[in-house]
C-alpha cells in the first residue's frame, strides 16, 4: 500500500463498486484525479478481470470484489500493527543523573543507550518527577511532553585481511579500537574474529545476534563495533540493512601492514 498508483486502484475499484458512474469523468471528479489516469486505471482493472462495463455502467467483477475484500483486509490488518506501535506513553522510568525531588522538572535525554533525567527543561522531552530518587536510581517521570532526540550511532565494521590465520599479528587500527574501549558494543562474526577480539578487547564480544544488535544499539546512540571476515561480510551488510532503514556504518577494511601482537602472545 506504499504506491500512490496501488491507493488509486483501489479507490478506483471501490468507487465503481459502491456508485453508479456511466462516465470516467465523473470517477475522476470523486478522485481529485484526471481523466487519463482514470482511463489507465480502467484499462489496467480490466485487463486484470476486476471491472467490466455492464448497460452502460462501470462495475466491478466478483474476481474485482474478492480483490477488493482482500486488500483492504490486509490493509486493516496492517494500519491495527502501526496503531499499536503508537501507543501513548504518559509516564516513564528513566535514570536519575542527579538527586531529584517530587515534581522537580527536568530534561529526558539518551546517553550511552539510557533515558537519563537531569533538572530544567533544556530538552525537547521534558516532564515532571512523580517520586524522589537518588543520582544512579530509577525515576518515575510523568506530564511528559516532546519526543525524545535520538542521534543515531555509526556502526564501525572491522574486515580481517583476507586469508588472516589466527597466528598473525594483530593490525594496529583493530588493537587500538579493541583496547580504546570506547564502544558500547563489541560483535564478533565468526571465530576468528572472535579469537581476534577475545585477546583485546576489556570485555566479551556478543558471538549470536550481532547485526540486530548493532542496529538496536546505533538507534539509541550506542556506538558499535563489529569484526568480520572478509567472507562473511555481505552476509553482515545484509544484514544491517535489512530490514530499512539501515544504520549508519564505517567500513574499515584491515591490511596486513602496521600490526602488533597481544601481550604475551607467540
């Protein structure tokens, strides 16, 4: 139901359906659109078997009505799914960044992937505090109003060198990411980039589900950082932008110049 063109079919074959109309014009007239391209839409709704020209009268087919009752089955079905994923929201748990007091105002703003209150109404999404709450506790919030600013994150993607064996070194740019530790995300595509990540990186890298997790994490700001193999690659970018849209992400392709070794490796 994206295409303006499959709206106007539709709205085409229910109007012949519900009134009797023995011109285009006067279809066109009830559409807001020309007459050619009612014309067409008459032509392609024939062809198809939907319409039919009886007396003197444009009306549908049962093969048009059938058509009719599916689409707009489909269509209901699908406006339920985004009805429910607009479901107002008038109050909320967020983290407390400082000391607050009941009905204190303050600012909602995403930091590090978390909905995090401070005093004052500086931000877009503001509210009210509905139970005091220590800095580092959850707080409820409510009288909420604005949406809440989100920044997306780029994704930075690591492609081992082709034909990389674990008993290489590691490159410098991947070592100095790994130990920077400056991501909220670490993923690893496969083992080898598993092993490689194990040996460097402060904390375990996810092994299953990396690419929707990415994604998550780049919506809410949280920067991540995958290593891949070469080899599975298009697999990964797949992935990532499927389904749109996608996040943002930095191919880095890695050589086999400047590398470095773990401490107390071979």
């Amino acid at each position: 139901m994206r295409s303006p063109g499959r709206v106007s079919e539709l709205l085409f074959l229910y109007e012949t359906a519900t009134r009797r109309h023995g011109r285009l014009r006067s279809i066109a007239q009830v559409l807001g659109l020309s007459v050619q391209a009612v014309s067409l839409l008459y032509r392609d709704a024939r062809a198809r078997g939907w319409v039919e020209e009886v007396d003197g009268t444009y009306r549908p087919t049962l093969r048009g009505v059938e058509h009719l009752h599916s689409a707009f089955g489909n269509l209901s079905l699908d406006l339920e799914a985004r009805r429910r994923n607009l479901a107002i929201i008038r109050q909320c748990w967020a983290l407390a960044g400082e000391d607050l007091a009941k009905g204190d105002p303050v600012s909602l703003n995403m930091e590090g992937g978390l909905l995090l209150a401070t005093k004052g109404r500086r931000s877009p999404s503001r509210g009210r505090v509905l139970k005091p709450a220590r800095r580092g506790e959850l707080v409820e919030v409510g009288e909420l109003q604005g949406v809440v600013s989100l920044e997306p994150c780029p994704v930075e993607i690591y492609v081992l060198p082709e034909s990389w064996s674990p008993h290489d070194p590691i490159p410098l740019p991947l070592s100095h990411a790994l130990r920077a530790g400056t991501h909220g995300l670490l993923v690893a595509e496969g083992l080898e980039a598993y092993h490689v990540m194990q040996r460097f990186a402060r904390t375990p890298p996810l092994r299953f589900g990396g690419a929707a997790a990415a994604r998550d994490a780049s919506q809410v700001g949280v920067p991540a950082l995958v290593v891949v193999t070469r080899e599975r690659l298009p697999s990964l970018l797949r992935r990532l932008e499927e389904p749109p849209p996608a996040p943002p992400f930095l191919l880095r392709t890695l050589g086999r110049g400047r590398s470095r070794r773990p401490k107390g490796g071979p």
